[in-house]
C-alpha cells in the first residue's frame, strides 16, 4: 500500500493526471488479462495521451467563444448553391489552413454562411488547431479598446496567437473609416500567417462604401483574397 500512495504522489508531483485518473482502473485491468510490463507501460502512457488531448480540444473549444455548435452533417447542402459536400471535403484535409490560405463566404442571410464557418471551426479545433470565433461587431469593438481593457488586450493577444481567425456577419452594420483603419491593421497582422474565415451578406463592390474607403478596402481585399478560396452561395 505504501507503494501505491507512493506512486500516487509521484504522478501529483509529475502532474500525470490522466494516469492518476485511471491508474486503478488500468492495473485491474493488468492483474486480471496478464500484462506484460511493456504492455502495461503502454496502456498507462497512452491514457495520459488521451486525456491530455481531449483536455486540450476540451480547452481550445471553450476559448473560440462559438455562439452555438454546428456540424457539417446538419448543413443542408441540398437547398445552398454554390457550395458541395465535395468542397467541403477537400476543406477537411487542412491544406488550406497550413498554407494560411482564406475562405471567404457570401450571400445573402439565412443560407448557413455562419453555420459552415463554425462547423470547419470546430472540425479545425478536433484536428488540434486553435480557432476564434468574432462577430464584426464584437471584434471591431476589441480592437476599439484592446489598450484600455485587459480582456480585450487578452483576446486580441489570442486572436494573433491562433491558427484560425472566423469573422461573422460582415456588412450587417456600417463600419467607419476609423474602425475599417483597425480592421485592415488586423488583416495585415494576419497576412500569411495566419487564416481568415470571412462570412458577409455583401459582395466585393459593396464593400468600399461599406468601409468608407476605396483605397484601403482594395488594399484589405487584396491581403484577404491572396491567398483564398471564394464560396458565391445562393438559394
């Protein structure tokens, strides 16, 4: 027994807690099918594995701040053009998002934009990749006051440090020249670095007078569409 409380301590000390949280479950489980001494090695490390990988995702789902989950089983590919479950299937394997290349959708509202970009989020997010997710409106509002509130500072210091940045609903609210200014300072930080998922109800040609700039919104739409692939939805 002093062995047991022994190794106890050791995995608290090591800060094994996935082990510690199967440990008599796993050497129950030794004793009773035989295991040789690699085997039983082998169980306890990758228990440690698992649990350290479903803390993670666990983690990294809860610090996207995603509205509400979404999966790409319950898009309804049958009433959206512009969009197949092919594409959607070439998106899966991630090459887009090591190559810090765009998605960017448009159309008009209730045809699931938000929907997709929250689905790839979290199917990124299960891939081990970190994701947030900002509706224009709340991200215009950090980039506002990231100097003088430290959740702001906070999370826009994470939005940098991510691998995926989702955007939603741009163009439901007019942006002035001086927030459109920080939006493109955020873009630029994040050109080839990182990957953007934009969803907007209005196309390109809106967009300058949306921003109330023509030279930097064709500078923005220049860094966005470099590197990106551009989904027309209609239904």
């Amino acid at each position: 027994m002093k062995t047991y409380q022994n190794i106890v301590e050791i995995l608290r000390t090591l800060k094994l807690k996935g082990i510690l949280k199967s440990l008599d479950e796993i050497i129950g489980e030794a004793e009773a099918e035989k295991f040789s001494y690699l085997t039983l090695l082998h169980a306890l490390l990758q228990t440690e594995i698992t649990y350290r990988a479903e803390r993670r995702y666990t983690r990294n789902l809860a610090a996207a701040h995603f509205p509400v989950p979404k999966t790409l089983n319950s898009f309804e590919f049958g009433r959206v053009k512009g969009i197949t479950k092919a594409d959607i299937a070439q998106l899966l394997d991630f090459r887009w998002l090591d190559n810090h290349e765009n998605l960017l959708y448009f159309g008009p509202p209730g045809l699931g934009k938000s929907h997709l970009s929250i689905a790839l989020g979290m199917k990124a997010i299960e891939q081990g990749y970190t994701v947030c997710f900002e509706k224009i409106v709340n991200l215009i509002k950090l980039l506002k006051t990231q100097e003088i509130q430290r959740t702001a500072g906070f999370r826009i210091n994470r939005i940098l440090r991510s691998d995926l940045l989702i955007i939603d609903e741009i163009g439901y609210t007019p942006i002035d020249r001086k927030e459109a200014n920080l939006f493109f300072n955020l873009v630029s930080e994040l050109y080839e670095k990182k990957s953007i998922i934009i969803s907007s109800n209005k196309g390109f040609e809106s967009w300058a007078e949306m921003m109330g700039d023509g030279v930097m919104t064709t500078a923005l739409l220049d860094r966005l569409l470099h590197h990106a692939r551009v989904f027309n939805l209609d239904g």
